[in-house]
C-alpha cells in the first residue's frame, strides 16, 4: 500500500473540518458531526480499525467532551454571577481608570491574566476566563474569543503546573531506546536531559512568544477597529514588547532554575505585578487611546447574546470596591494553585473514591474517566457559590438568573463539542491494533520504505507526520513545529500532541544525523509547535465561543487564529534550524527576514468594512 495513499486518507478528516467549518464557516454543530462520520469511515473502511475501538473511542470522547463542558458550564456561571452581582461594572471602571485603550485592557486580561491561568490550570480554562471578561469589559464577543485564543500558545508548554513536558514529552520519550542513546551521548541523566528540553522549550518561546501581544493587538485593530488596519494595534507597540519581555524573562529564568512546573504561572504573576502598576503610570502608553465603534456599527457576526445579557442589580446597596469584584478571581487562581501544587489536596482530589471510570470500554483496551473535583469546572463552580455570600446576592432571584443563562449556553454548546472530540479520539486511535504502533514505522524507515509500501500502518497523526517527514528530510526541523502544532489542532492539547509525536520526533532527528542536542531540540520544537497550535483547536474554539455565547461562528474565529499560529510555526522552524546548524549561520538571517516580512505585511495590510 503507498505511503501517500494512507496519507491522503489520513487527511479526509481534516480536510472536512477545513472545508465544511473553516472555508464554507458552517457552524461547529454542523460541521463536526460530518468530520466526525468521516473519520469513522476512513478508520472502519480504509484503515481496518475495529469497531470496538472506534466505538471505545467515541465513548471516551464523549466523557472528554462532558468534562470540556463543565469547565465552560463553571466559566458562563461566574461570568453571569460577576454580571448579576454587580461586579463586572466595577472591574470595567476599574480598567478605565488604568486605561480606556482597548489594546491594553487586551494585553492586561488575555496575555497576562490568562498566562497566570494557563499556568496553574490549563487545559482550554484560560480562553473560558478571558474572554468573557473581555466581553464584560465592552469587546465584541467575536474579538474577546479571538485575542483569548491568541495567547494561547506561549504560556501552554509550561500550563496545568507544566503537564505538556512532564506528562507529554516523558510520555512520549521514556522507555525507548533511541532516547537512552541521546542521553547517553548527552552524559546526563534522563530527568535532567527532560529539563534540558524544557529549558530549550522556554527559550524557542520566548524568543518567538515575545512579539504574541503585539500581533494580538494588531488583529484586534485589523479586524475590529474602525480604519480595519493593523497599523492602529502597532503604535501600542512600546507597551506590548514591555508586556512580552516582562513575563518571558521570569519564565524562561524560572524554567532554567526550577524546571517545567512554574515558568507560565510564575511568569504571569511576575508580569501582572509589573505591567499594571507600570500602566497606571503611563509607562511605555501609547499616544494615541483605540476604542472600538459605537455599537450599532458593529458587524452582526461580532455580536452575542451575552453582551444583551441583564447588568448589575445590586438595588442600592453598598458598592463593591475593586478588591470585592476582583475577589473572585483571586479565589480562582488561588483554588488552581492549591488544587495542582499541594500533593495531599491533588491527591485527594484525583484519589479512585471521587474518579468516575469506564474501564476497557467494549473490550477496546480504551477507558475513560472523569475526576469532577479536580476539574477547573470545580473550582469555578465554588467559586461562584462563594461570591454569592461575599456579594450578597440574595435580592430578586439574580443568582437564579446566572445560573439559568449558564444552562441554556452549555446546552447550545454540547451540540459541537459532542462529536468535535469523539472525531478527535477516533483519529488518534484508528491504529489497526488500537495503539500508535510507531515502532512499526520507524522499522519500516529503517529498512528504506518512505515512498514505497507500508505492511503495518499506524494510527492517522502518525502517518500524517511520518509523510511530512519522506517530504522534508534534512529540513525536518523546519517542520517539526507544525507537526506539534497538528497534533495539538486534532487533539485539543499540548500534552497529547507531545505524547503522540515526542518519539517519532527524535527518532526523526536521529534518522538525518541530528546529535543529542539536535535531537533534543527538535523535540523542543515539537512542543513549542504543539502549544501554538493550541490557537486554531477546535474545541478550544467552540468551547471559548460558548462563554460568550457566540456559537456558529467557531470557523471564522479559526480563519483569524490562523494567521498568528503560523507566525507561530515559521517563526520557531526558522529559529530551530539556526539553533541546530550552530554558530552565526543563514538561517537567523532568514529568521530575522521572517519578522520583518511579517511586520511590513502588518504595516501594508488594510481590510474592507
């Protein structure tokens, strides 16, 4: 069987997401349904996975999805408990008074607050709490989910106290062979060539992540600013670099000193404790102050029912200063931490006695489970109870009010994300024998087979990345970050991407003469990718869409998201090669080149009303 066939099957499923969600913007409840039959034909008739598995995997997609769920369902009902209590009027005054400019209030709550969230909690939580936040603060929900899902990339590699490096990449690498022979070379031990990766994670981040605010606040101008123009988001551009080197020089420090578990959360607390005083300041402010048009010229597309949503209904009583309305994230961010960095609360928390298991669902060897109490949705959960008694909130039945809001949305995102992970899990399960047989690949590679005939397959994203590589060869560095970031698209997560590709990854690099550094560095690459392609995931998307009730329109939020997540991807290939090859070479001249494309299209790029 030809390589290129299975890899142009492997694609059917993607392709239909691309075409039917992205291209022709069919809503998420449409178009996932379809990708999701898709990729069950293409696993039941071409690739000969059994039906078990496939419907193994649907069901553990299933329970996947009723997690992604509770996490918006907990996000929706503290945002509307903010609403109802009053609050977020005060926290909308509260950034006036640091500043009107929406390109700040941008970077403040998507870059730095949702870097702090990603680091204790990750997972998609940080676009659930950004954006609509955003969106209370008077964005279009459209831009709020589009600056949200912007940031989700730098902070990712190092999210949920650092699960992408210390559960995907030694996943992905432990146990094998090839990896005890780049350690070896190394003359380290496995843990610290694991940290070696992620420090080299921390670096390709920094160095491409550093500009992430700038390019957010120029697709905020350029697709909802009054001129259309990307050159509005660039004169914030003294402030935005401020904000980037502010959080990406703790965070790489942190990575090198501590190691994978703090750089994101460390990074966005080191940040926010600068940027904010520094803006209330008018340190590095830009001259002029954007706002977006008055309402009624919005286009129709931006709009939710959310931003129609009742306002605050305090009925006279005492204002709430910013402290009590902030409060409530305080308690957020302080319950994720506790939960993830405390061992005896973690462990009770994720114990057998309060975990909800399917184990070997249909014989499959695939199970399922839910762990409700550690789930973010938990936190946000308590966190909503608790502002009830710190806002007072028992006047004319406004609790009453978030929580029924909170149902109606969660039940219109369902429809979405019911089949948008099933699709995922059947995709990454489709393996004849129902596991990522890459051993079976790198056997085949060994013996010369890259264009010819394959007599074992692995599952999709294997062969996907394996015809990347018969393409690419000595260049694969050039592309590791792109097969990270389509893990990452497929399976909603930097974790999963690292644990499906980390191996192919450095046996890869050893294939084409790459050394332990090399190697260790294309693995680096990976999860960089990998946490890029965090920006275009699908359900990430929908999810983000449904706390600010702005479902059907997750393919035109995707057609925006693309545009930053490639930056993302050339930029750290470019960075990758020139790391790799050593010394002053070519490739940071084309680097370098990159950026400055990239900013004279910025500068030269002007859209239509």
């Amino acid at each position: 069987m030809s390589l290129w066939l299975i890899v142009l099957m492997a694609l059917l499923p993607l392709a239909t997401v691309a075409v039917f969600l992205v291209i022709l913007r069919w809503p998420a409840k449409y178009a996932m349904p379809l990708a999701y039959a898709v990729a069950v034909a293409v696993a039941l008739g071409f690739w000969g996975t059994d039906l078990n598995i496939v419907a193994g995997a649907s069901v553990n997609g299933v329970v996947i999805a009723l997690n992604i769920l509770f996490i918006v369902f907990g996000a929706i009902l503290l945002l509307y408990t903010l609403r109802e209590s009053g609050a977020i009027e005060v926290i909308q005054r509260g950034f006036e008074d640091i500043s009107p400019d929406r390109r700040i209030q941008a970077i403040i709550v998507a870059w730095l607050f949702g870097a702090l969230i990603e680091g204790a909690s990750g997972f998609g939580t940080p676009a659930a709490i950004a954006a609509p936040l955003l969106v209370a603060l008077g964005f279009p929900a459209m831009a709020a989910v589009v600056s949200a899902m912007i940031i989700q990339s730098t902070p990712v590699s190092f999210g949920a106290i650092g699960t992408p490096i210390i559960v995907g990449v030694n996943a992905g690498l432990s146990d094998q062979s090839v990896t005890d022979r780049m350690v070896e070379a190394a003359g380290i031990p496995y843990a610290e060539y694991l940290d070696q990766i992620g420090m080299q994670v921390a670096m390709l981040h920094g160095l491409v992540g550093v500009f992430i605010p700038l390019i957010m606040v120029g697709m905020l101008t350029r697709f909802f600013g009054e001129k259309r123009s990307f050159i509005e988001g660039l004169r914030a551009w003294p402030f935005a670099l401020f904000a980037g080197i502010v959080f990406v020089v703790p965070y790489y420090t942190v990575a090198a000193l501590l190691g994978p578990e703090f750089p994101a959360l460390i990074g966005g607390l080191i940040g926010i404790a600068i940027v904010i005083p520094a803006a209330r300041r008018g340190w590095f402010m830009p001259k002029d102050t954007f706002d977006f048009e008055p309402r009624d010229r919005w286009q129709p597309e931006w709009i939710s029912a959310l931003q129609d949503a009742s306002g605050p209904t305090r009925d006279g009583s005492k204002p709430l200063s910013q402290f009590q309305a902030w409060l409530p994230y305080i308690i957020v961010a302080g319950l994720l931490v506790i939960t993830r960095v405390i061992p005896p609360v973690t462990d009770a928390l994720r114990s057998d006695a309060v975990t909800l298991s399917i184990p070997d669902i249909f014989g499959s060897g695939i199970s399922a489970a839910s762990q409700p109490l550690y789930l973010p949705g938990f936190v946000l959960l308590v966190t909503s109870l608790i502002t009830y008694f710190l806002h007072q909130m028992w006047h004319h039945g406004n609790y009453r009010r978030a929580w029924t809001t909170a149902g109606r949305t969660i039940v219109a995102a369902g429809s979405a994300l019911i089949f948008a992970v099933p699709m995922v899990q059947v995709f990454i399960n489709s393996a004849p024998d129902g596991h990522d047989t890459v051993a079976a690949i790198q056997a085949s590679l060994a013996n010369g087979v890259t264009l010819g005939t394959l007599d074992q397959i692995a599952s999709m994203p294997e062969m996907l990345a394996q015809g990347v590589a018969a393409l690419t060869g000595q260049l694969w560095p050039l592309f590791a970050p792109t097969v990270g970031g389509l893990g990452a698209f497929l399976a909603g997560s930097n974790t999963i991407s690292n644990m499906m590709f980390s191996f192919f990854q450095i046996s890869t690099a050893e294939q084409i003469g790459l050394g332990s550094f090399g190697a260790s560095m294309v693995v680096s690459l990976q999860a960089v990718g990998g946490a890029g392609g965090n920006m275009v995931t699908v359900h990430n998307v929908v999810a983000a869409s449904a706390t600010v009730g702005l479902l059907g329109r997750e393919g035109d939020v995707i057609r925006k998201t693309l545009i930053p997540m490639a930056y993302y991807m050339i930029a750290a290939g470019l960075l990758g090669m020139a790391i790799i090859n050593g010394g002053l070479n070519a490739w940071y001249a084309g680097w370098v080149g990159f950026l400055a494309v990239a900013l004279v299209f910025m500068l030269t790029n002007r859209g239509r009303k």
